[in-house]
C-alpha cells in the first residue's frame, strides 16, 4: 500500500469505511482489506492449516464482506468482530467441506497457536480481547487443547473424546473449567 | 425457574458457545433456553467469550498476491475484463473481415486469371478458323481426314503445301488433365520432329481448332502428329502419337 493511500485510509473509522463499501466504494474495500486481512488470514489459516485453503477461505470473508457491507449495524459491535466471526464460519464450512480433520497426534501445538502475540491496537475492545488471549495462555494445555478443538476445529464433545481418546466425561469437565474459568476474567475485566 | 433444573443443561451451554454440542442434545438445550433466562444470560457470557476467541488468534500476514486476486474479483475489473474481450472481439472481427476480402480479393484473381484463359483459348480458336477460312480460300488447298486411336475422335487437317501454317479440326477431342497438353509435331522425311504448337481440347464445342506454326513451308514436311505431353511441352514426344497423318 502507497504511504499516501494509507495516510488516507487511517483518517476514515472502521464503520465509515463500511458505509462506502455498502455503497460500492472499491478503494474503501481495499483498504479494509488492509486494515484486518491478517486477522482473517490468521483465524482462516489456524483452522484450515493449509495456505492455500486459508487464502480461498480469506477471499470469500472479503467477498462476503463486500456483499454484505449493508447488513453490519455498528452499534451492535465492532467491524472487526463482525468480520472475524463471518471469517470462523467460513473457514469451519470449508473445513467441512475438505473433511481435513486433523489427526489426533498433530492436533494441538500449543506453542505454534498462542506462542505469538496480538498487535496491541489500544481500544478498549482490543484491551478485552487482549486479556481473553492472555487469559487462555494461562489456561492448563489440556483445557487450552478441548476448547482448540472445539473452537477452531469445529469439533463437538463427541468427536473430541473420540480423536483425543479422551472418556466423554473428561472432555466436558476440561470444557466447563476451561470457560469458567475464561468467564471469571472476563467479568473481572468488564467490572474494570 | 430455579437453578437447580437449570443443572443438566448448564455444562452443556459452554459446548452449545462454542458449536461443539452433540446434535441429539441441542433440542433439549434450546427448548431450555426458551424458558429459562438466567440460562439466557449465562449463554451470553459464554457466547461474547467464544467470540472472542477469534481475536485471540495471532495475526499472519497473506501473501502479497491476495489482495490482488481480491481486487480482480471486484466489479471495476471484471468490467475491464469484459472491455479487454470487447477489444478482442472487435480484433477478432477486424481480422475475420480482412480475411474475408483477402479471400475474395484471391478469388477475384482466380477468377480473372481464369477468364484471361478462356480470352486466350477463344482468340486463338478465332485465329485458327480466320486461318482455315483463309487456307481454303487459297486454291490447292488440301483436306485430309484425320483418324486417331481414340474412339470417338476424327477430324480433318486443312495445308496447303506453299503455306507455312495448316489447321487441325478435331471433333470429340477429350479433355486432358491440368497437368498435360496436346502437341503438335511436324515430321520430315527423315523422321524429325518438329514442335509445332501446343493445343487443349475446346471445353466450348464439339470440336476443337488448332493452328499449326511452321517456318517451313508444309510441302516441305512428310507428316504431322499430335502427343500428349506434361504441361508446357516438350522437346521431343514423350509419348506415342494419338495422330498421325501422312502429308
């Protein structure tokens, strides 16, 4: 991106460049595509672990982004959010699709998921987020691991237990101690 | 509702948060929730958390060639995308019309060349009878039949013997290929021969009129013979005579 097009692009808001893109603004498009094409990529490429998927799965998130830039309410949220939600499910339907379940030993790398930390964009969304990104790196890797598979795989309980090889029961209680636990520091930062 | 009924389903509204709940178990979970807010609002925590959690993946920067192909995708360039195709279109048909008068432009010539072919043919067949009508009105003037080894073909050759030139009336004479031609040979006493004039079957009548070109006199010649020879020609007979007629 040319410095003049960026110093540009950092002048408009998140909302306001959707509200071009709703109205077929292409330059405003790609500078939202500047702005969060490494979060979608990330989120993309985290559940799919293939490139190649991932860039597909990334195009269709700012394909449907164009298509659907009317549909997004500011006040219900922030783009970012909105986009990367749109990004996970994508990217879970084409994991589906491609029926790339990943086997059981490969399936967790702790280190190569959480090893590298967020940009620290200061809003106070992102300081949330941030401490929920904190707040799972301090999670007990076998509760990191459930909510993973969960999560970024797409995986219900059943399918957990059955990949990891893991009693039904033992999926659910990491589960439900991994996400209490998520809670409780998710609380505790909205009361700050 | 109290929060004991709420037990069986509150595990399960940390899988239903993240998507990862049994199918069998997410009508009784939902129908739940229809009733019981305090199961609404602590869905909803789960929920904003599980949302979070695509923001708590690390960023990864796409190869450079996506934004690219994203920008190709938009309709500002599909648009150039269809005016590239118009353009070639519009070559394409520029180049289908030069190609169609080109194609015209040979035929013309063809055309031309063919009937430049057909001038030729008829102006030497005009000579050939101004020449016979002037044999005959010459007294002495000889005809002589002239019988071939072709079935139907017969004919007559009009000479006087002072005059350098005779003519060949051939009735029936068959069409050769293009790559062949009649010719005509004058022969002297000693056997030589000598090439006379080249000649085609009359593609207009029954019969066909051929002059015969000599320097000599015709008296001067024993006989005269026709071959089929390749086109354009040649210096002796490649062939045997289809004709030959004593003089």
């Amino acid at each position: 991106m040319q410095f003049v097009e960026y110093l540009l692009s950092i002048s408009f808001s998140d909302s306001e460049l959707v509200q071009k893109v709703a109205h077929g603004d292409e330059r405003a498009f790609l500078m939202l595509y500047d702005r969060f094409a490494s979060h979608v990529y990330g989120i993309t490429l985290r559940v799919l672990g293939d490139s190649m998927l991932a860039e597909e799965a990334t195009q269709d998130t700012f394909l449907k982004l164009w298509g659907r830039a009317r549909q997004f309410i500011p006040s219900q949220g922030a783009l970012v959010s909105w986009l990367l939600t749109i990004a996970h499910r994508t990217a879970l339907d084409r994991l589906k699709l491609e029926n790339r379940r990943i086997p059981a030993s490969n399936a967790y790398d702790p280190e190569e998921v959480w090893s590298i930390i967020p940009d620290e964009n200061t809003t106070n969304t992102d300081a949330r987020w941030r401490s929920l990104y904190f707040a799972v790196q301090s999670l007990p890797v076998d509760q990191r691991q459930v909510i993973d598979l969960a999560y970024y795989k797409g995986m219900s309980q059943s399918e957990i237990a059955e990949v990891l090889g893991w009693p039904l029961g033992t999926v659910k209680t990491r589960l439900r101690a991994a996400m209490q636990s998520l809670r409780g520091q998710w609380l505790d930062e909205i009361v700050k | 509702m109290s929060r004991e009924n709420c037990l069986p389903y509150q595990e399960n509204l940390i899988a239903y948060s993240l998507g990862a709940l049994d199918a069998e178990e997410i009508a009784a979970l939902e129908s739940h929730l229809k009733t019981c807010t305090d199961c609404q609002t602590e869905l909803l925590d789960y929920q904003q958390i599980a949302a979070g959690l695509v923001l708590a993946v690390p960023r990864r920067l796409p190869p450079s060639s996506l934004r690219q192909k994203l920008a190709g995708r938009l309709p500002s360039a599909q648009k150039r995308t269809s005016s590239l195709f118009a353009l070639s279109f519009k070559q394409f048909a520029a180049g289908a019309v030069l190609a169609v008068l080109l194609g015209l432009n040979i035929f013309s010539a063809l055309q031309i060349q063919n009937l430049n072919k057909q001038q030729k043919a008829l102006a030497e067949r005009l000579s050939a009878e101004q020449k016979t009508i002037a044999i005959l009105s010459q007294p002495g003037t000889q005809i002589l039949s002239v019988n071939t080894d072709l079935t139907d073909t017969r004919g007559s050759i009009l000479f006087h013997k002072d005059m350098a030139t005779a003519v060949l009336i051939l009735w029936n004479l068959p069409e050769l290929e293009a790559s062949q031609t009649y010719q005509i040979w004058l022969i002297d006493s000693n056997g030589e021969k000598i090439s006379s004039g080249l000649f085609l079957s009359s593609t207009e009548s029954d019969y066909t009129t051929a002059s015969v070109q000599s320097a000599f006199p015709i008296g001067q010649f024993a006989a005269v013979g026709i071959t089929v020879e390749p086109s354009g020609g040649s210096q002796q007979p490649t062939s045997s005579p289809i004709v030959v007629v004593e003089l």
